[in-house]
C-alpha cells in the first residue's frame, strides 16, 4: 500500500545485471505465504532461510525492457495520474508504470524482471509495486486469487476478508478487530489458495495497517500522522500477527449505511454465488489489469473460491463511536 505523497528518485543506476554476470546466492524473503528471492532488499518483509526454495526470483535487467509483441489486457491507476498497464507477452505478462519502469512476469509466474527507468533506480517506489501488483500477478498465474483487502483472524486458525474501496474503512474495522483481540493476517494484497477437497485458505501477507489519525487515535494505534498522510502501524502486542496460513470463513464487502442510533451498528446478508463472485472480482488486487485472454481464467478462480466461502454484504454504520459495538457482533459471529 502506498503513501498519499509519493516521493520522486534520481539516484544513478547502479552496473546492470548481464547473461555472463556470476550469479549469487541472492537474499530471501517471506512474502505472502511463498519465499521471495531478490537482488533488492525488501525491509517490509522477514528474512527467509537461505535454503528455502524461492517461489518468485525477482531480478534487475540490463538496459531498457526488450520489445515484445504484446497484447493489452488492462489498465489501473496507482495513485494520482499514475497508471499501470498489464500486457500479454511471449512467455507471461509485461507490467508497465509510469514512474518505476517495466516488470516482466514469467508464464509460471516464478521469474520477475524489473527493467527501471533509465538513469535512475527508484527502489522505495519499486518495492511497492512489487509487494502490491507484480507479486499478486505472479501468484495469479499460480493460480491464486489476490484480494485488495484486510484480512483479520477472529478464531484461532481462521480468518476473513474486509473488502471496500477506498475511504470506506476497512482498515480502520480491521484495526478494531485487532484491539478486540483479533489478530493480523495481512493489509491491501490478501493470497487465497483453493485446497484439494474443498475450502479455501488465507495466507499471510504484509503486518502493517495504515490509518488516517482520527481512526488511528479510536482505536488505540497511534496519534496524528504528517497531515495529509496516513499512519503506518507496524508494531503489534505479541501473538497479534498470523504466520501460517488459515481457513477463510467468509469474505465481507463493506457497505456503509447513515448512523441510526435506534438502528443495528452492523448487519451482514450472505450474496448469491454469482454475486459473490463479482464482488471477489471488484475486490481483486489485479482484476483490473486482467482482460483479454486472461478474462476466462479470472473469473472461474472468482467463482471457484465463491462456491467454497461465504461472500456477505456487511452494513456497517458509518460511526467510530460504535466500532466496539461492530467487533463485539462480528467477533460473535465467528467465536
């Protein structure tokens, strides 16, 4: 997840990696239930052991991305003006920003090749981007669906999904869970994984929340940020943060309603499978990038974790002094 001002880089690229470069053994990093091997450090993310076996290799290439023969899929904004554009390439997908370059997706989704902006090496930006899209997008040609949510275990060796746009508080009901005693599987880019016989899996992602300062300060995380920032919480009590994959018991697409003081602060109605499936779609870390020939494969994944979890409305008051009110139901319905 991005901050709201995003900061520009001009720092010289550094000797750039050749077919005849030796290669080394490159760090390791735990990422969204797989093992990420980089030449770029990702302080977001915990050290792996170096024997582990990589799931995605992300390295730097040598000059400028080689053109291909691509097929546009989509397109996303990232934040302001920025885009993204998704293509089909010979053998996976090319990802194209505006501000960080070009990142190749092998078709097994286990290379990844960033070829950054000539003249400059805007890393911060990049690993962003990483953790964000080109990491979901390698893990969809896996086969595993990425939500754009927060995801929270309620009950020990279970978890579910919040899903909203943006503003509409997702992050701030996940950081009430948390205070109610939930803890954190993952913020922003949420991996489930279909299992054989049924059912599905949430694995865990990045441990941080971000919060604007007056749902920061309700739920006892922290006090006003810079304005026009969000806060970045990373610290949390201990046992707060979810490090083996659990069973997702419900998906919840937030829909806030006017504050009623004679009202429910919170109501859930379960969707129809199809509308659940469109809703996992609306709610999709790449669905947006994901047309053409893509398209078909997208949507049986939506519909095949649709048939397996629970997809509800949530109504939710628009209300911060009820939040205790919402996680004292919600905690209800999955003790």
């Amino acid at each position: 997840m991005r901050h709201i001002v995003r900061p520009r880089y001009n720092t010289p690229l550094r000797e750039p990696i050749t077919t005849s470069s030796p290669r080394v053994a490159l760090p390791h990093f735990l990422a969204f239930g797989g093992t990420l091997s980089s030449e770029m450090a990702f302080p977001e993310l915990p050290i792996a052991p170096a024997d582990r076996t990589a799931d995605w290799t992300l390295r730097l290439g040598a000059g400028a991305a080689p053109a291909l023969e691509a097929a546009r899929l989509g397109v996303d904004k990232v934040y302001g003006t920025v885009q993204v554009h998704a293509a089909s390439v010979d053998g996976g997908i090319r990802l194209a920003y505006d501000d960080t370059g070009t990142f190749d997706v092998s078709a097994d989704g286990r290379d990844l090749t960033w070829y950054p902006p000539v003249g400059s090496l805007p890393e911060e930006a990049a690993r962003a981007d990483v953790i964000g899209r080109v990491l979901a997008m390698a893990m969809h040609l896996q086969g595993v669906f990425t939500l754009h949510a927060s995801a929270v275990s309620v009950a020990a060796g279970t978890g579910i999904a919040l899903m909203a746009p943006k503003g509409y508080g997702k992050s701030t009901l996940a950081a009430a869970l948390l205070r109610s005693g939930a803890a954190l599987i993952s913020d922003d880019a949420v991996p489930v994984r279909c299992v054989s016989g049924g059912g599905a899996r949430l694995s865990p992602g990045i441990h941080q929340v971000r919060l604007w300062g007056d749902a920061a300060e309700r739920v006892g995380l922290g006090s006003q940020p810079a304005e026009g920032r969000k806060l970045v919480v990373t610290e949390f009590e201990q046992g707060r943060l979810v490090q083996d994959e659990v069973d997702f018991v419900g998906a919840y697409v937030l829909t806030p309603v006017v504050p009623n003081p004679d009202g429910p602060a919170v109501e859930r109605v379960r969707l129809t499978e199809i509308d659940g499936a469109l809703s996992l779609i609306e709610h999709s870390k790449v669905g947006a990038l994901l047309g053409g020939r893509e398209g078909p494969r997208f949507f049986d994944m939506a519909t095949t974790v649709a048939s397996r979890v629970p997809v509800y409305a949530l109504r939710i008051t628009r209300d911060l002094g009820r939040l205790d009110e919402v996680t004292r139901v919600m905690t209800s319905w999955h003790a």
